[in-house]
C-alpha cells in the first residue's frame, strides 16, 4: 500500500497540536482544540483506525485473512513494546526521581504505582492500569486487537450491524456503563483497583470512534466522497461548513469547556467520554477535508510536517519520553511561563523533529542495507 502524503500531514499536524496540549506552559490550555471541540486524540484514534482498516484490507487481498491478522498483531506487539520501554522507564528512574526531587506533578501521574508498585506493574504490563500521558498507545493496542474480531464480524454480519452495536455501546457508557462495569468486577473479585488507574479515556466509548475509523478506512471513504460529489453534496457541505463554523467561534468565545458551568454540562461536551457535540465536531470537520480531496495540502509548504506524519510514531515516543523529562526538570506545579515556557516548547518542537530525522535516517541506512 503506497504512502498518502495528505495522510501524513495530518498525522504531523495532529503530533504538533498534542506536543501543544501535553506541555506543561501557560499557553497549552489557551491554543488547546484550535479547530473546535476536537482535541488531536480524536484525530489520531480516527486516523489511526482508518489506516488499520485500509491495511488490513490490502493485507487480506495479498496474502488472506491470515495475513491480515499476522499483520494487526504483529502491529500491536510492536507498539506494546513501546508501551512498556516507557513503563519501565516511568516505573523506575523517572518514579525514583520525582520522589527524591519532589515533583508533585510526576508523583500525581504515578500515584497508583507509588502506592502499589507490584499491583500497578502488573496491571500496566496487562493494558489494565493507564497511567495519564500514557494511556493513548495502550489505548491504541487495545483497539488493534479488538479489530481482528471486529473484522471477522464484519464479514458474517455486515456494517451495518457492527456500527448499530458500538453505538449502543457508546449511548450506554455517556450513561456510566464504565464505571457500573467496574463496580460490579471490583464487587465479585475485590481486587482493590481504584477506578481512576483505568485511564482518563472511556474505551467503552472510544471504540465507537475506532470502528468509524475502521469503516471509513473500508468502504465509508468512498461513500463519503460520493456523498459530497452528488447533487445534494453543496447542502452537506454548507451544513458541515455551518456546523464547523459555529462550533469554532462557541469554543473560542466560551473556552475550551464551552460553558459558563461545565460541570452540569459534560454530557453534551467531555472529552474523555467522547460527547455528542465532540461526534458532530469531527463529522463536520471530516465533511469538509473529504471535500477538499488533499489539494490544499499539496499547495502549502508544508513539507516538514509530512516527514513528521512518516515518523509519528517514533516521534510521539519520544515526545512521552520528553515529556516525562520536562515534567522532572520543572520544579514547580504550576504551569511554565516566560523563558522558561518558551524553553518547555522549544525542547518539546525538537524532540518530535529530532525523533523524525533520527528515524529517516534509520530507515535510509536500513533500505540501503538491505
């Protein structure tokens, strides 16, 4: 499958908008979803499906279901290693420090295993405990392996039938599915997990996101283009384009939360159970990239954000990794400011560019070698 470079755009720009999001500055909550009420983990959850479902695809037409499968594992085994390079190093040198230097920030992030190391290791290395900042690539191997029976029951029983039931499954958890679940396992077992370690994002929910990805990747991109490319396409997009529009100029009047009382309102915009109006955002936005078909992308000079979307993920590897550094040099709770923010975003932009060129290196020595 040849390489689309509108693809590795977006990738690029979504790495560059959570580097934003995850640094610790005093600009990171205000530049925080410039687009709306979609923040750059909806983007790569979606993105990221989309790409499985493509692959897998052409997967199975070279080499078969099996082959397909081999590849979703193998896929998922690599970035579970990953996952678990950056526990032992979060679980050992990065939890030792922030005990010794006093870093509440870091201590927070690792409360569970500084309270129960042996518990949290053990229920890290199973995709079970999420620490925050390190919850999207167990999220992500999670998803890739719930794609190989989501693919099977796609072949006996259709889309339509698998999409019916994940929205179920996301109508339920905006009710608290999640956290009845839990309490009904944590009630049988006992197993004293508190239900905060299961990570800030709601799979029940997010799944939801995965499996559109994975149709849009399948067979939803065509019907989406053909949507847009009809008679009545102008009314879609000028729906989207309203519906984009209006939701940029709420998040950007009203704040990030987009209420005066967002604790009465997270039904209708939270982040971590995938909210309808975060639906709608994405839909909308999605309407209007499908109808620009990557000509915008190839007219801008934007170049160095197409390299950064070919190594996304040795780039955001190295960005958690970073991150964790950052949080260890910063003395302080509070958010930096001044030099010293300019500083955190500087050393945060480099690492992700750094990451890049390291592994267009790697990669140039590695097809020369072969």
């Amino acid at each position: 499958m040849s390489r689309n470079p509108t693809l590795d755009i977006l990738r690029g720009a979504l790495l560059m908008l959570m580097t934003m999001s995850h640094l610790p500055t005093v600009w990171s909550g205000r530049l925080d979803q410039p687009f709306g009420f979609i923040s750059a983990a909806e983007g790569f959850v979606f993105l990221s499906a989309f790409l499985a479902g493509s692959i897998y695809i052409s997967q199975r037409e070279m080499h078969g279901r099996r082959g397909a499968v081999r590849w979703l594992l193998k896929r998922a085994f690599h970035l579970y290693l990953l996952h678990a390079v950056l526990l032992v190093i979060a679980f050992t040198v990065i939890a030792w420090a922030a005990v010794e230097l006093d870093r509440p920030q870091l201590r927070n992030l690792l409360s569970f295993y500084l309270e129960s190391p042996n518990r949290a290791a053990l229920s890290a290395a199973a995709l079970i405990y999420h620490p925050p900042l390190l919850d999207i690539l167990p999220m992500y191997v999670l998803f890739l392996l719930l794609t190989i029976p989501l693919m099977k029951a796609v072949d006996r029983h259709g889309w339509n039938r698998v999409l019916g039931i994940s929205v179920a499954i996301w109508v339920l958890a905006q009710f608290g599915l999640r956290k009845l679940l839990f309490e009904l396992v944590d009630g049988y077992f006992g197993w004293q997990f508190p239900f905060a370690a299961l990570g800030a994002f709601d799979l029940l929910a997010w799944q939801l996101l995965w499996v559109l990805g994975l149709w849009f990747g399948v067979a939803g991109l065509s019907r989406t283009q053909q949507a847009v490319q009809s008679q009545s396409g102008g009314k879609v997009l000028n729906a989207a384009l309203l519906l984009s529009a209006g939701l940029l100029v709420w998040r950007h009047v009203h704040g990030p939360m987009g209420f005066s009382n967002p604790a009465t309102s997270l039904f209708w915009i939270d982040k971590w159970s995938l909210s309808p109006v975060r639906l709608l955002n994405l839909a909308a936005l999605l309407c209007l990239l499908v109808s620009l078909r990557g000509e915008i992308f190839r007219r801008l000079p934007i170049a160095p954000l197409a390299a950064l979307g070919r190594s996304s993920l040795w780039a955001f590897f190295a960005h958690l990794l970073s991150l964790l550094l950052i949080l260890l040099a910063l003395e302080h709770d509070e958010p930096a400011d001044g030099l010293t923010g300019l500083a955190v975003l500087v050393a945060g932009y480099c690492t992700l560019f750094i990451a890049a060129t390291l592994h267009r290196q790697w990669r140039t020595r590695n097809s020369f070698a072969g």
